[in-house]
C-alpha cells in the first residue's frame, strides 16, 4: 500500500478504521475479565468453587472480619458472617486462567497463520468481524449459563474470538497507517487492554448490584457482549487494504522470499533458540505471571480482606490513567535512551521501573485502602511500562525474514506459561490455612515476589544485548579504520 499522502497518514476513514478495531478490542477485553469481577456471585448461582465465610452484606461496618472463621460452624454463628462459595479455589482459577490461556494461545497461532497464508482468499478484516461475533456471543450466553462446564466452554469461545484481535488488527495497522504514524495507532489499539480491564469492574460491579429485571450478574455478561454485534457488522463493511494491488505485489515478493525452504526454518531456530531470547522469555514469564496474578485476584482479594470497600471506580482510575499513561511511556522514554546507551538500555529501563513496581505491589496487599490504591495507580505508571518495551526489544533483535513468526511464537509460550501459573495461588494460599493472611501471603508470593524476579531476570537480559552492540561496534570501527 502506497504510503498515505494525508498529513501523518491520518485521514477520517482510517481513524474510524482504528476506533472499531479498537472498540472490539475492548469489548473483548471485558468479557475476558468479567468472570474476575463477578466470580463470587457467578459461583454462589452456579455452585463451584471453595466455600468459606463471607461478610453479610446485609449488615454493614459490622467491625467482624469473617475471613478468620475457618469452619461453617464459628462462622455461622456470628450474625455478620455467612457461610457460601467464595468465588476462589481451583475452579475459579482454571476458569479464570487455563480454561482461557489454552484456546487463547492456540487459536491466536493458528488465526495469525491463516491471515498470512490465506491472504488472496479470506480478508482480514471478515476474520476480525468473525472474532468479535464470536466472543460477543459467547459472552453473552455466559449470562444464560446454568453448570460450570458450560462456563468452561464459553471460556473458551471468548479466547478464541479474542485471539485475533491483536495480530490481524496490528497487520492492518501496519498497512493502514504509514511509518510516522503506526507507532501511535498500535497505542491506541493497545489502549484496549487497558480501557477493557478497567470497564470489567463497572460492569461487573456496577450492573450486578443494580440486579437489572431479577437477573444480578447474567444482566452484565448480556449488556457487555451485546454491542459487539454493531462491532463486527462494521468490520464486515470494512475493506481489507491489501486488496490494492500494491500491497498484493510485495506481500508475494515477502512471502516467496521467507519460505526459501531449510534456510528459513534454520534462521528461525537460531533467533528463537539464542540466548538474549531465551533469557527474555524467561524474564516476560514471570513479569506476566504477575500481572496476571493481580488481574485474576483482584476483587477476589478486596472481597476478602475490605469487603464494605467500593473498588470499582479505583481500578477503573488505575487501568485507565495509569496503564495507558505507562504503556505510552514504556516507548516513548526507552526511544530516547536507546539513542544514547544503545538497545541494552530498553531493559534497563524496563529493569528500573519494575524494580520501582514491586514496593507498590507490596502496599498495595498490606496498607488498606484508599492508601492500597495510592499505591496501585502509582504500581501502574511503573509495571505496564513493559509491554511497549518486551515487544520493542523483540522485533530489535530477530531478523527481519521471521519477525513476525518470533513475535507469535513468543506470545505463545509467554501465555502458556504465565497464563497458567497463577493457578499456584491457591496451592501456595492452603500451605498458609491456619494463617488468617493465609491470601495475603500467597499473593506476595505470585504478584510482588514474580515482578522482582522478572526485573532481575531483565537486567541479566540486557547483559548479553550490551556485549552484542559492543562487538558490533567495534567492528563498525574497524571497517571504518580499514577504509581509511
């Protein structure tokens, strides 16, 4: 595609473009995280999950913390406290993670081959549309589920549609938009991530307790999956721009040239299987296990340990305002570093603020709030900071003939791995039963614990990358010195 002659490459028709893939992305944001903010009233109607003693919620400010109380019987007879599935326990924790990781990152492989090799015979932006319907549709019926396996299902039917929101829209943007202008439409996609985590609170909290017609958490499953059918029918009507001519040139000139037989696979293998990338995948396991561990926890925790606590509007302020601020930062600060100090310097920036992030962490699980979330809006600005950075670093240090295939295949095992590890948390939770912080500490473990792992393992990282530019730098100069 001809580069656009529109100032930035902007124009209204490639705005509005970028605002549904944007918006479909978001509404896949909430129903992917709707099951974190509705699970106790999810499993209390379906009956899954660990049961244990809960605050009355008829009975405010009653000063009886019923999370003490480790049997139905001391429980029950305090009139503050009642006896019900928490919405924690392995089952939550599979359908929280494993049951949408597996077909998340499975699917998004199989999506993004196809959208590559199936170019002259499917358009791009159908499959996007595909994808919204699917998980509109799935997170819908969630809100007509009646056994946990149907949960599990639908689980799955949202990761599947959710999967290729992120490769097919970033390939569009990168023909839609040109080079002066991709760098800021991958930011307002990734804004998705961030607006969508946010907005799952509202609904989840917000129109469960409004209790719409009798129908409490299904009413918010029904509302937020519903505006993704207006989402998909204006994809559909949305034109793949790959459809000029030009774009169809080079992408076959592209494609012939990557699949030049044994030499491609071996050019993958040396750039996966290198040691900067190892240690980089190692390091994104644990920073996105921790993530992840917050994210699947978070009104779970607050539950918990400050039940007549409205969080709400606070995680809604904390994704928002600082997610987006940092994912903005991550690029924009790491740009200007990497100028001077060279690539190395993305990771040890990366490698600072995630130090930075990990006593915020902390406070975040031991002060109450509202000082809990001073320190999780000032945990955001630090922690999403990485996401920019990883994937910067990334596509720095593949070749270009299999940029896109490293960065797929890393999202698989990042996934994988940090999808299902926060599972661990309940595991770690019951060595502490006889603990009344017995979360608490579990959490410390997965969330804080994990983040200052990944920081050291980023600053190892950068270490390998800082010989590499210093080797080839001097070569430069000795190329330069034998030309003189």
């Amino acid at each position: 595609m001809a580069e656009s002659s529109d100032a930035g490459g902007w124009s209204v028709s490639k705005a509005m473009f970028l605002a549904y893939m944007s918006l479909a992305y978001i509404i896949g944001e909430i129903a992917h995280f709707m099951i974190n903010t509705t699970s106790r009233e999810v499993a209390q109607d379906i009956k899954y999950g660990d049961e244990g003693c809960l605050a009355n919620e008829t009975i405010k400010n009653s000063g009886v913390t019923c999370g003490d109380f480790k049997n139905e019987s001391t429980c029950v007879a305090n009139q503050a406290c009642i006896f019900d599935y928490t919405g924690g326990g392995y089952d939550y924790q599979i359908l929280a993670g494993p049951a949408f990781v597996a077909v998340f990152t499975v699917s998004g492989l199989v999506f993004a081959i196809a959208s590559d090799y199936l170019y002259d015979k499917f358009s791009r932006t159908l499959i996007l549309a595909l994808g919204t319907f699917t998980f509109s549709a799935a997170c819908v019926l969630m809100g007509f589920s009646n056994a946990y396996w149907q949960l599990v299902v639908l689980r799955g039917l949202i990761a599947m549609g959710e999967s290729v929101c992120r490769p097919v829209s970033s390939a569009l943007i990168a023909e839609i938009f040109d080079s002066s202008s991709r760098g800021l439409a991958n930011g307002i996609l990734s804004w998705g991530v961030y607006y969508g985590y946010g907005l799952a609170y509202v609904y989840g909290i917000y129109i469960t307790n409004a209790d719409i017609l009798g129908h409490g958490w299904r009413a918010s499953y029904i509302i937020a999956g519903a505006p993704g059918f207006i989402i998909g029918i204006l994809l559909c009507l949305q034109k793949d721009p790959r459809m000029d001519p030009t774009v169809e040139k080079m992408r076959r000139s592209s494609t012939a040239h990557a699949g030049a037989g044994i030499r491609y696979w071996k050019r993958l293998a040396s750039n996966i299987l290198n040691l900067p990338m190892i240690l980089l995948m190692l390091s994104a396991f644990a920073r996105h296990t921790a993530g992840l561990t917050w994210a699947y926890n978070t009104r779970n925790y607050f539950q918990h340990y400050h039940p007549d606590f409205d969080i709400t509007l606070w995680i809604l302020c904390a994704s928002v305002v600082g997610g987006s601020f940092g994912v903005f930062a991550g690029g924009f600060f790491s740009d200007r570093m990497v100028k001077y100090f060279g690539l190395a310097s993305r990771l040890w920036f990366l490698s600072a603020c995630t130090l930075l992030a990990a006593p915020l962490a902390v406070g975040t699980l031991y002060y109450k709030p509202p000082e809990a979330m001073y320190c999780l809006i000032a945990y955001y600005f630090f922690a999403e900071t990485w996401f920019a950075i990883l994937f910067t670093v990334i596509v720095e240090i593949v070749d270009v003939e299999v940029r896109s295939t490293c960065v797929a295949l890393f999202l698989f095992g990042m996934n994988q791995v940090g999808g299902n590890l926060p599972v661990l948390v309940t595991s770690i939770r019951k060595s502490f039963e006889d603990d009344p912080d017995d979360y608490r500490n579990a959490m410390y473990v997965m969330f804080p614990g994990c983040l200052t792992l990944s920081a050291i393992l980023f600053l190892i990282t950068s270490i390998p990358l800082y010989i590499r530019q210093k080797r080839n730098a001097e070569h430069v100069q000795i190329q330069a010195y034998g030309s003189d």
